[in-house]
C-alpha cells in the first residue's frame, strides 16, 4: 500500500471504518454563504478574465455510448482552438474522453497544450470488481492519458466500508503515480449529505488524488455551488495543516457562462488567487463552451450574440 | 514516460496565471432616488414647514456629500403632531372595520415591495449601508413586517385569550439609524394594526428613506394623521417622550437613552417598551461545523458594519480549537470588501457617522491600549468618507472595555474558553441580554445552552437571522417588550377583561 | 390556675429562616412587636432570593405546581390562625382558592404564551417564556389576599421574591411565611419583610440585582420608585390587589426566541 500523504489532525491513518473527528457542514448556513458568494456582480474587464479563466480551466467532455473517433477528433479541434475567427482565445485545459476513444483524442491534441483526461475505473458506477477497475486504469494509463478521472464506490461508501474505498483509490493512485493525474469523483449527487460531502472527500485526498471531482455528469443532481464550496473548504482545511495542495473539479450541468463565473468567484474567495490556474481547478462541460465564447464575443463588440456564429461540435 | 513524468511535475510547479482578480466596480444606479432639496415635517396627511424654523444637513457618510436639509422639530412641532394623531385616532382610524384597517397595511407591504431598489438605494446612501443588504436584507424585511402585522388586524381578540384588546390611542416611536426603514416597520405595523396612531421619529442622521415612506403612505391613501413623521434630533425625541398626549412610547436605541425615557415616564402610567443595546456572545464549541461557524462569526460582527444592537461581538471559542477558529477568522477578513455602499459588490459599507467613527476609534485605542491584540486585514478605503477597518482583538480579558462595552462598530474581541459552564457564566456576564449565539453539533448542548443563556434571542448554528414572525427584545438592560411575532402586539393594545 | 399563654415572636422571613432585624429593631403594630427590617436585611433577602432564583427557575413546571399547592395546604391547616390576623375568615378562604388557582398554571403557562413562529426561511424557530429574576414586591392591602395575588403569579413562573408586607397589618404576612417554610417551598424563593416602606422599598427599587417590582401596593412613592428602577431596567408592574390572570404571571416573564437551522 502506498505510503499515506500528510493529512489534518484527526484524519491520520490508518482509517477506521468511521472516521473520527471528520468535521461536520451545517447545511443552511453553507447554502447561504454560497448564495451570497453566488450574487457578486462580475462585470466588463472583470468577466472576460474570469470568461477566459474558464476556459483554460475546461476539460472539454464528452461521455457518451454514441462516441465515435470523428466525434471526438472534431471536439479535440475544438478545444485546440475554440473560436477559429479569434486567435486571443485561448485552448482548453484537456479534452475528456472514454477510455476507447482516448487515442483518438491524443491523436488530435498531439504538438499542442491540450491534455487528454480519461474516465476509468467502471465509470459512472463504479460498480465493478476491483480488478477490473485497476486493469482499466492500467490500461488508459498505457495508452497515453495524462489525467484518469476515477469514480468511487458509492455503494461501498453508503454502507460504510470506508477503508475500501480508500483503498480502492490508492490502488488506482499507484498506477497514475508518476504518469497521470489523478481525479477522484466521489458523485455528491449521490452521497445525500454535505457531511458525505466532506467524508468522502477527505477520504479521496488520503488515498492520493490530485483533485476532488463533484459528479461524473450521470446523476440526478450534479456540480451545485454548495457542494463545491463544501469541497472546497476541505482542499483550503488539508492545505492548511499541511501544505498540501489538491485541485479541484466541478463537473455536469454547467451550460452557462454565468455559473461558470459563480463557481471561480467561490474559487476566488475560498482558496484564492493560488487555485486560480487550470493546474488546480477544472469545470468539466460539453455545451458551455460555446456561451462562454458567445459572452465573450458580446462583452468585446458590445452586441448580444447568434450562436449560428460558433461552430457545434 | 520519462518525458511526461517530467510534465507532470512541471505542470504541478506551475505558478498562477493571475496576479489578481479585481472585480470591476457594479454600483447600483442612483438616478432612481430623487431627494429633495429640503423636507418639511409629515403631520396629519402632508407635509408642512417646521414651526421651529430650524432645519439641518443631512448627509452622505461615505462621500461626506449633502443630501437633503431636514426640519429641526421642537415642542410646537410635535404637539401638532400628536394632535394630528390624535385626531385621526378619534376619528377615522378607530372607527374603521378592522378589515379595513388591514388592507391598509397590506397596500403599504405591497408599494413598499413594488419600490424596493428606491428605497434600498436610499438607505445605503444616507446611512452608508452595503445596497446588498439594504437590498435583500432591510427592505424586504420592512415589507414583511407590514405584511405580517396586516394579517392580525382583524384578529386580535385571537391573539389575547380571555381579553377583549382595544388600541392605546397615540403612540410615539422613536427609532435608530442602524436600520432606518426596517425599524420604522416594526414600530409602524404592530401599532397601526392594533388601531393606534403614531407619531414617529427617526434618527437624527438617517431621517430619509422615513420620509420617503411618507409617500408610501399618501400612495396607500392612509387617513391623514394616522402615520405622521417628524425629524430632528434627541431634543425632538424628548418632546416626544414628555408630551401628554402621547399614550405609549416605543424606543430603541442605546442604554443610557433608554433609562432617561423610563425615569422621565415614571409615574405617569403611559406604557413603555424599550429595545436597547447589547454585548452579545457568540460561543463556538469545538464540534462545531467550523466553516459555517466562521461565516456566523463574520456575518455577526461585521453585518451593517457592527451598527447592531444585537451584534455577536464577544466571541468564545472553546480552547481546543481556538488557534484553527482564529486562523480561518482572519483569512475570512481579508475577503471582505471594503467599501462604496452602493456597490453591489460591498460586504462592509460606510460608518454612519462622525460621532460614532470617533466612538469606535476611542474604544478600539482603549483595547490596544489595556493590551489586547488587534488584528486588522490589509484594506483600502476610500478617501473621503467615515470608514472603519474590520477588527478584530485576540488576548481580550473579560475585564477590557472591549469586551464590556457596546462598541456598535466592526470591531469583534475574542475570548477563550474550556468548558461550557464556562461559557455559561462568561456570556451572561455582562448588564446585557439581547441576544447570544452558539454552535455545536450536539443537539442536547444547544438546548441547554439556550436554556442558560439570559437573552432574548438566541441563535443556534446561525446569527443575525430577523423575520417578522419572531418576536425580538432583551433580558435585563437591553429593555423590555417584544418586537415581532403575536408577542410584539402586546406593547399596542390594551387588554380589557372578556 | 389560669395557664399563661406563650407569644409569639414575629420575625422576618429571609432564606427560609426567620431571624429578627439584623439592626435589632422592632415596631409595633397590630399591638405586636414586630421586626423592622433595615436596608442591610433587605439586601441580605435580595442576595439569597437570587441564590434561590437558579435552584427554582431550573425546576420542572410540575414540580412548582405541586409547591405552590402544597403552600395552599399549609394555609388551609391553618386557616385559623391565618383568620385571626387577616381581615376575615373570608379573606383567608380567597387567599387559598387563589394559590391553588395560580398551582395550576404552573405547567400550562408556557402552552399558553410560547410559540412556534413559522419564519421565512430553513429555521426552527419558537419562544418560550422565562423567569425574570428577582421580583420586589410592596403587597397591597388586604394584607393576606393582595400578598398573595401579588406574590403567586411571581413564583409560579420560576422568579424569586423579596415581598414588603402591609406595614399597617404586617402578622398575617409573618403567618403566611410560616404556610411557606412547611410546604417545601426552597429557602429564598419566597423572602418577606416587615416595617417602614419609607425605609425599604426606596432600597429595593434602586436595588441593582433586582429585576422587576410590583408596586401594586405602592401609594404617593411610586413614580419616585419607578424612577429608581430605571437604573437596571427594571420591569415595574402596577396590577390589581385582587384578580387571578395568566397575565399577571407573564408579566414578570421574559420571552425568549430560539433559532435553529433546518438541514440534512
């Protein structure tokens, strides 16, 4: 087993099958700070940098049984250069793949900053024997992605059998180590609690990942400001006491420019400035990208926007 | 492999793309306020010029800009006053249905939300107050209130089992410039529903957003003299007290104001309730959820710039977790954002004024200098204007001024404790007993903890959380009588036997 | 040969005890000496109805009920004795029906006055009523039935009690503190004192650690006793010698709201 990474007081390992002295999140109280946070008024020169922050910071997804190696070449494209008509727009942070099409997609990005993500692991459940899962990684690994976006066993979670899936994780964490980042899913959508929230995030952090990650986009509930905060509170609780630093993921149902700028405001006054970089905060999405270059587009020529002018993909 | 272990660790170095993240300024637009040069003295349905002749500058505190000259009331003033109340308590007011009484106030809630950015624009420029709160705070409470208070208009004799409740008769309300329009509320709402008429005052530096109320008012076609307005300062208000024909007072503000009006309407047997300051403690136990506890914290000590009475500015953390409450404390501090009220953007706003800038600096040299530690988070404030950094004082003895007397400004002192017996007997330590808060996980140690605590509100897990249905109001020297809730009609009926 | 009777000795009532004046000082009234308390007993009485005032506050409702019936069984055993100082038999049977009226409140007062109040927003929120503190009492006249109207809505609600009797007919008050020290009443909640209201009741009005006072049985010095008490805020009620009303128990009540987050 790996060698366990610093972690706060009362987190220390070896885990019990409860944890002791996790912390708890009063959920109204939580809710409320995040409205608050959610209602700053982003403006003019302030939004095209958080507009442009976004998208660096994107991992361009898409996770569907319909993907095709033309589908995902031209979303590679797309995330290389998402606005051909504006050369100042930036690329996107990687492209976000199913472990079948990660060639395709390395392929595309080859020669340029993109990074390849892959989901592993039985993604979206999670529900399959832990050799499986381990040779899926494996696999991913080998086949050249720089980031694994793992999911936990919310089954074994939700009956209390903490010690596996943190074990699980360092497994899967002892086959990135070195090779690719590490992002653990924990699926807030599905834990019921913030308290879960904060216990299963802590329990990715211990098993090794590099970032927590909301939701894999397939649940009911996914990404929501409350959760994120609750997250994020724990990265700013670990980095703390030990000066270790995760990054962090929001992922599923982000469409709109506005709440991307709601999710870096949290960012911007939770962790600060030092999280404000794609090497430490991602927002997975499919369709957002095209709102925020729409918003961006408006905020430059002063015109609200068609999106017939930016190209689907 | 080598190559990308290479990459990954260097994309792992990488620095922050950005030195800073400024949000541009988001001022809410002040053209829809439109201030007179000057206001007269709102008595019985309109406006007239003061008998007193005299009027003052009231002002913008965060730019020290005048915004309107106002009347200067003096005894003539206010005894016409009171007439007018009088007048329309004999006449129109106390002879309307009760259900028309009603409708009334419900007109009132209803213009009172229609005009809300005007009003929550106004309030944050003469009493320099973050629009954010004036916006989703103080004018949708006010509103509430009126709303709340309507519904029982026409069901008092529920409210009061085995009496038969009649109205005083005239009631003189003087309120506090912390939160102008929503104080106005609740003294208006309870005592209209109940068929009085008031006469009312408000502060001397923040008499606008009542006058502009005074339109709400004409807008809802109140009988005239039911709601008169008369502004000036403390002299105004002690004519009030003193008049004879006032049947009740309603006062909140400080202490030492609070007694004076009592010892003035001693004997007389005119009723009296009284809302005045407090020193509340905000305890914080070390099961408690840290993060929102900190946000209590914040939100307790630094809503409205700490101009409120029932402000959490005592804070016991409980040993254990002292130095992880206090690291996240000031890390919290330097997010906030100083500044122009009228940004949509602004936490913490202006000092109301002059005289209270000087009281909080006097008080915060007397913690330096009695030897607590005071911590303040780098912060630009703008030129002109009364400002106050947020504060805080660690190493603070129960013995300090700061931890004894109602500072009424963004200056939090931090007390430790071990136990909570301790906190118990340090909390209630103290002349007051407005209000207190606690976080805890442990359901049993909230209840005995509220149970203990001598104070009228306690907040449990959260701070500084007002509705119109929960009564409000102090054990000891922070008063007496209730605001809000069915509690808050008692101070304007009397209650005859059944 | 005629047996000589044996006097009684009437004496203060503070902390469960009956000590004379510390300043051993008597007067005469109703053709007996009785005690003429000082500003140093009154004090005393104020410093141990406070005491009182934790143990009594934290009993249960029922557990008050139950002393405030029992002290109307004291009074009837010795409704004689209480007769032949009161102003009639009368007087003493109203007195009775009275503790036993307010005994009864005890556990119902809190369903009466508190609430739950449904706020806008995820909290739970409610009031429930409190004792104040320490209560000064100056009993009106009739001296058994207004000291007791005056004194049951007071203690039925949890506060203690610091009661300056009928300087004119000051025995039946000592008779009564005799009811109070046999019927389990805990020592300080009920402290009674006799002699010059002139002397006291400017001292227990200005006192600091008292928290409200009745002056029902006040005359020309109550605005000056009411200013007094604005020193600490005192709540000052001037209700009737002879009524029975819940909301003569609410007025010595605080009201306190609690809030609390509703959350998963």
């Amino acid at each position: 087993m790996a060698t366990a990474p610093a972690l706060p007081g009362g987190f220390e390992l070896p885990l019990e099958p409860r944890l002791p002295r996790l912390g708890s999140v009063d959920a109204v109280a939580l809710e409320e700070r995040a409205d608050v946070l959610s209602k700053r008024s982003i403006k003019r020169e302030s939004k095209v940098f958080a507009l442009e922050l976004a998208i660096r910071m994107m991992d361009l997804t898409t996770l569907e049984g319909a993907d095709t190696p033309g589908k995902v070449a031209a979303l590679s494209s797309k995330g290389i250069r998402p606005d051909p008509t504006d050369p100042g727009i930036p690329s996107v942070a990687a492209i976000c793949v199913y472990p079948n099409l990660v060639p395709y997609a390395l392929e595309r990005t080859r020669g340029t900053d993109v990074k390849v993500a892959s989901v592993a692991t039985a993604f979206p459940s999670g529900q399959s024997p832990l050799q499986v899962k381990l040779d899926e990684t494996r696999w991913v690994v080998e086949a050249g992605a720089h980031e694994v976006d793992m999911v936990i066993d919310r089954g074994a979670f939700l009956s209390g059998r903490y010690a596996q899936v943190y074990d699980e994780i360092v497994r899967v964490k002892e086959i990135c180590a070195g090779h690719a980042h590490l992002k653990v899913i924990i699926e807030t959508g599905e834990l019921g609690t913030y308290d879960n929230v904060r216990r299963a995030s802590l329990l990715a952090i211990a098993g090794g990942a590099d970032f927590i990650k909301t939701s894999t986009g397939k649940a009911a509930t996914n990404a929501t400001l409350p959760v994120a905060l609750c997250m994020l509170e724990v990265i700013r609780d670990v980095h703390e006491e030990t000066g270790r630093v995760v990054g962090m993921k929001v992922a599923g149902g982000i469409r709109q420019s506005k709440q991307a700028v709601q999710f870096l405001v949290q960012v911007h006054e939770t962790l600060g400035l030092a999280w404000l970089t794609p090497d430490r905060y991602r927002i997975g999405a499919s369709t957002l990208l095209n709102d925020v270059l729409m918003q961006i587009r408006k905020e430059r020529t002063g015109r609200y926007q068609n999106p017939d002018y930016f190209t689907v993909d | 492999m080598t190559e990308r272990k290479q990459d990954v660790a260097r994309r792992a170095d990488k620095a922050p793309l950005a030195a800073a993240w400024d949000y541009a300024p988001a001022p809410e637009a002040r053209d829809i306020v439109r201030i007179q040069e000057r206001y007269g003295l709102f008595i019985g349905g309109k406006f007239v010029e003061p008998l007193s002749g005299e009027r003052y500058m009231t002002i913008d505190p965060a730019r020290e800009e005048p915004l309107s000259e106002v009347a200067q009331a003096n005894r003539a003033d206010v005894n016409r006053a009171v007439k007018a109340a009088r007048g329309a308590f004999e006449g129109a007011w106390s002879k309307l249905r009760p259900s028309e009484r009603a409708k009334y106030l419900f007109r009132i809630a209803r213009i009172l939300q229609e005009r809300s950015r005007e009003f929550a624009v106004l309030e944050s420029l003469n009493g320099g107050k973050p629009i954010r709160e004036s916006r989703d705070v103080d004018v949708p409470l006010a509103a509430a209130h009126f709303f709340y208070y309507a519904g029982w208009a026409d069901k008092l004799e529920y409210a009061f089992p085995n009496r038969k409740p009649r109205p005083i008769g005239v009631a003189g309300q003087i309120i506090p410039w912390n939160f102008p329009l929503l104080m106005l509320a609740w003294k208006i709402a309870p005592a209209l529903a109940a068929g009085n008429t008031v006469v009312l005052k408000p502060a001397e530096t923040t008499p606008l957003t009542a006058l502009l109320f005074c339109d709400v008012v004409r807008q809802a076609e109140l009988p005239p003299g039911v709601v008169n307005i008369v502004t000036g300062d403390g002299r105004t208000g002690a004519e009030i007290v003193s008049h004879p024909g006032v049947d009740k007072i309603a006062f909140t503000g400080s202490t030492e104001v609070g007694k004076a009006i009592q010892r003035t309407l001693a004997g007389t047997g005119k009723r009296l309730t009284l809302e005045l300051g407090g020193k509340a403690a905000n305890i914080i136990f070390d099961d408690a959820p840290l993060d929102q506890a900190v946000e209590g914290i914040i939100n307790g000590i630094y809503f409205n710039q700490g101009h409120v009475c029932c402000a959490g500015s005592r804070l016991f953390v409980q040993e254990s977790i002292y130095e992880a409450t206090i690291a996240k404390l000031k890390r919290r501090m330097r997010t906030l954002r100083v500044g122009d009220p009228l940004d949509k953007n602004t936490d913490v706003g202006a000092i109301n004024s002059k005289q209270q800038l000087e009281k909080i600096t006097s008080l915060v040299q007397s913690g330096v200098d009695e030897g607590a530690e005071l911590y303040q988070p780098p912060c630009k404030l703008p030129e002109r204007g009364y400002w106050f950094v947020p504060t805080v004082f660690t190493n603070v003895a129960q013995s300090y001024r700061i931890a004894q007397e109602e500072i009424f400004g963004p200056v939090l002192s931090v007390l430790t404790v071990r136990t909570p017996d301790e906190a118990i007997e340090k909390a209630n330590n103290t002349p007051y007993g407005l209000s207190a808060g606690v976080w805890t996980e442990k359901g049993s140690r909230i209840l005995a903890m509220a149970q203990r605590l001598r104070a009228g509100v306690v907040w449990a897990n959260t701070y500084n959380r007002f509705d119109p249905a929960s009564p409000f109001g102090g054990y000891k020297e922070s008063g007496f009588g209730r605001e809000g809730g069915r509690h808050g009609l008692e101070a304007y009926v009397a209650l005859d036997d059944a | 040969m005629k047996r000589l009777p044996v006097q009684k000795t009437y004496k203060l009532f503070i902390g469960g005890a009956f000590p004379r004046s510390e300043s051993g000082r008597t007067l005469v009234a109703e053709g007996a000496n009785i005690a003429r308390a000082s500003r140093k007993d009154l004090r005393d009485a104020v410093r141990i109805a406070r005491q009182a005032g934790v143990g009594w506050a934290k009993a249960t409702a029922y557990n008050r009920g139950q002393v405030l019936y029992r002290i109307a069984e004291m009074m009837e055993t010795r409704r004689s004795e209480l007769a032949s100082v009161a102003s009639s038999a009368g007087e003493v049977d109203r007195a009775i029906d009275r503790v036993v009226w307010y005994a009864g409140w005890a556990d119902k007062i809190a369903q009466v006055v508190g609430t739950a109040n449904p706020v806008a927003g995820p909290y739970f929120n409610f009031t429930v009523p409190e004792p104040t503190g320490v209560v000064g009492i100056l009993a009106p006249e009739p001296p058994l039935l207004g000291l007791v109207s005056r004194l049951s809505p007071v203690i039925v609600g949890g506060n203690t009690a610091v009661v300056i009797a009928s300087e004119a007919h000051p025995l039946v008050a000592i008779e009564l503190a005799e009811c109070l020290a046999t019927a389990d009443v805990p020592p300080g909640v009920v402290n009674i004192l006799t002699g010059l209201r002139t002397e006291l009741a400017p001292w227990l009005a200005s006192h600091m650690d008292v928290s409200a006072l009745d002056l029902t049985g006040g005359d020309g010095d109550v605005a000056e006793l009411e200013r007094l008490g604005a020193e600490n805020v005192k709540r000052v009620v001037r209700g009737k010698a002879d009524r029975q009303s819940p909301y003569d128990i609410t007025a010595f009540l605080e009201l306190k709201t609690v809030w609390h987050p509703i959350g998963m």
